[in-house]
C-alpha cells in the first residue's frame, strides 16, 4: 500500500453513539492524504463493528478496519494499528472524541517544515456539556530530553502528532492495558525535535463509564502494572544513568500520588499491597536513597518509611490513611516556615485552587503568614480570605501561584511591579525561586 501522510488510529470499545461523529471528523480533513486504522476492541461490539464496516466500503482507501475477537484494552490496540499504519507521521484519537478538520494539514505540515518529530498542540476538555480549554505541555522548550521523566504525568498520545517511524524503529509501543503516558513519555525522550503548536485542536470528551473514569480493582492494578514494566523496557535501560534514575523516581512519585489516592479513595484493604509494590520497586532502583531536591521525594521516602517501619501491623490501613491525609500538609507547612522570614512584611496573595490551594493555605495560616488568598474553588473557599482580581492587581507586593502552569496568566493580570513567584516550584524544593 501506498505510503500516507498521516494515519490516524482509533481505539474503539463500546462508544456507537459518538462513533460517526468521530469518523466524520476525521474523514473529512483538509489534508487528504491520509488514513484512517479503526480498531474494533472486540467482536462483542457489534454495533460499532457496523458502523466501521459502512464507513470502509464508503471510504475506500481510506479506512481500514481491524477486528479483534476479544477486547485487549486501548494499548493494544492503538498497536495493532501501529503495525500496520502507513502514514509518516500518526496521531491517536479516542472513538468518543473528536478532532479539527484542520488538524492534520495544520500539524503535517508544521513538522515537515520544521524537521521535527513531534508535535504537540492544545486541546478543548468537554464534561457535562462544558467546553473548556486545556494547554498541553510545551515539550519544545526541553532542551535535554534527560529531563522529560519530568513531565510523566502530563502526557498522553492524543495532543500530539509523532513520527511513526520514532515509535516502530525503537519498539515504543503501548504497553498493558493502558499505558499511553508511559509511552508516551518515551517517545518525547526519543524524539530529536519537538514543536508547539499554540491552538487547540483535539476535542477531548470526559464521560462517565468511559475506560478512563470508571474505576474497577482489575483496571487498577493493569495501570499499576504498566508503570511498573516500562522501566524493564529495552529502551529505557539504554538511556544515560540521570534519565533511568529520574524516569524510575517518576514512575514511583506518580503512583505515590495520583494512584495510591484513587486506591484510599476506592479500595483501602489494599493498601499494603500497593504499598510493598512502590517498596520492592524503589529498592531495587536505588530511589530510596537518590539524591533529589524536589519536595515530591521527600514524600516518597516518608511513604516508603512509613510502610517500612509499619508493614507487619494489623492495623496498617487505618494507620497509613491518617498518616498519609496529613503528609502534603506537613511538608508544605515545613517549607513555609522556611519561607516566613524572607517575605516578612510583604502583601502576600495566593493564587491556588481547589483542595490543594485550601491545604496550602490552611499551612499558611497555621504558620501565622499574613496574606490573602483567590481563585480556591467554592468547595475549598476559605471564608474571609478570598480577594477578588481588582484587588489581585493593586495590592499584592507577592504573588504564589501554585501551578506552574498558570504563572504565565497570573503575571499578565497582576500590576508589573508585583512579583509573580512559581510558588509550586518552591514546593519542589526550588529555593532560587523566591530570591533572598
């Protein structure tokens, strides 16, 4: 077959109502050199099965469908189509989102003209029938790709265009059930360019009792074990000695976190399970004992302490769900202690939101720093603190954004004299941050 310029591969299971909204979005590029490599997830999905089957007599050449007899999950199918996939380039669409019409010309063309390998662009998040936009990480700005491990857990495969040839020649294929941040990450530390493309483009549906949301004790232990095997993975073992070690260091921090929350928050019985697995894996890549600032593994290794010195005791779980609802408050608190002296004086405001901006500013205020607080959300507003933007901009001498990603915004709305500081990064253990 002749070779395309991009393939576009969709993982289906279970998504008929919003199939053809998704086909048609793709279909209908304004790039017409390309394909479309459907992947039923199972002949249980007879409906969808149809619906393929149509669009590939319609669209002759263009769509091509793969038939699995029993559902493999997304990351297995995403790669029956990488091997087949004849584009230069490829991108990945979920079956219940959608795309630009101009998406793959736009980007095709920006990665021929710039020589680069990937490319990644925004995308608009849809959830209960709100359209709002999300930035992408800009990876183009990493000069040493020793330090994409970083940015673990903000990748997926669906804001970015790649070369497919990155994915294939290295072996860089999805792994387990999921696994597409994992690769993900992978294929950014392959890359020998990547480029920013400042629009959105990808159309991203949250739905409950999506793969993503619906949460089964099997499927969670499929991610835990994808996180896992990627760090035996032949192309991982071959990069330099910082990358192995700050990947590995990731992979635990991010289950340490995200994961090992879901798991309190769902199946708390098994927590000392899930715990002698961060253990058995940190020991045996030296983490426990890797020298790193950031303030996430000083939480590591409290964990892994904790579960050390506590893993015999009946009552482990009780123990381990209080120390470890306590543990981001304590560390906050000590390094804002650290902090107090060196903005004494000053009008402090800080920009967090949610549950975490409300922990932060609970350390604050038991730290006795003076300083208003905006944007927590209504169910972590703290009552008598919140400030609006108008007085955001005239009265703060500082300004702690806490999310990195937000202090770009939060430095174009604040007057120019106020010092707008990535508090998050302070967090980290970055003291330069916020100068003497």
């Amino acid at each position: 077959m002749k070779r395309k310029k991009v393939s576009i591969i969709i993982p289906i299971f279970n998504t008929a109502e919003y199939l053809r909204r998704c086909l048609d979005s793709c279909i209908y590029q304004t790039l017409s050199d390309i394909e479309i490599v459907a992947v039923v997830d199972g002949i249980t999905n007879k409906r969808e099965m149809e619906i393929i089957t149509e669009y590939e007599s319609t669209y002759p050449g263009k769509v091509r469908s793969v038939f699995l007899a029993e559902s493999k999950g997304p990351a297995e199918a995403r790669n029956e189509a990488l091997r087949i996939a004849k584009g230069e380039y490829v991108i990945f669409v979920d079956s219940d989102d959608f795309i630009d019409f101009r998406l793959c010309e736009k980007v095709f063309n920006a990665l021929k003209a710039s020589g680069a390998d990937i490319a990644v662009f925004e995308y608009y998040y849809m959830r209960g029938g709100i359209l709002g936009l999300r930035q992408a990480n800009d990876f183009s700005t990493v000069i040493n790709n020793d330090d994409i491990p970083f940015y673990l857990n903000r990748v997926r495969c669906w804001f970015l265009m790649v070369k497919t040839a990155v994915i294939v020649d290295n072996g860089l294929f999805f792994t387990g059930f999921y696994g597409d941040d994992i690769a993900s990450c992978l294929w950014y530390a392959a890359s020998k360019k990547t480029i920013w493309i400042d629009e959105p483009l990808y159309y991203y549906a949250y739905r409950e009792g999506s793969f993503v949301s619906e949460w089964k004790d099997q499927k969670f232990w499929m991610f835990v074990e994808n996180y896992i095997d990627i760090l035996k993975h032949p192309f991982f073992r071959a990069r330099s000695v910082d990358f192995i070690s700050a990947f590995s260091f990731f992979v635990i921090n991010y289950l340490c976190g995200y994961w090992l929350t879901i798991l309190i928050n769902h199946k708390q019985d098994h927590l000392n399970k899930f715990c002698k697995i961060l253990y058995d894996t940190a020991n045996e890549y030296g983490l426990r004992a890797h020298d790193n600032r950031l303030w996430e593994v000083e939480r590591v290794k409290r964990i892994l302490d904790f579960f050390h010195y506590n893993n015999k005791n009946a009552d482990f779980n009780e123990r381990f769900i209080e120390y470890y609802e306590q543990l981001d408050f304590n560390i906050i608190k000590e390094r804002l202690l650290q902090l107090k002296s060196i903005l004494a004086g000053k009008n402090i405001v800080l920009w967090a939101a949610g549950h975490y901006g409300k922990i932060i500013a609970n350390a604050m205020l038991l730290s006795e720093m003076a300083f208003e607080v905006t944007d927590i959300d209504a169910k972590g507003n703290m009552p008598g603190t919140s400030v609006s933007w108008d007085l955001l901009k005239s009265n703060a001498d500082i300004v702690l954004v806490a999310g990195s990603e937000y202090v770009k915004g939060v430095r174009t709305i604040v007057r120019n004299d106020a010092a707008v500081y990535d508090f998050q990064k302070y967090l980290n253990g970055d003291n330069s941050i916020i100068p003497t």
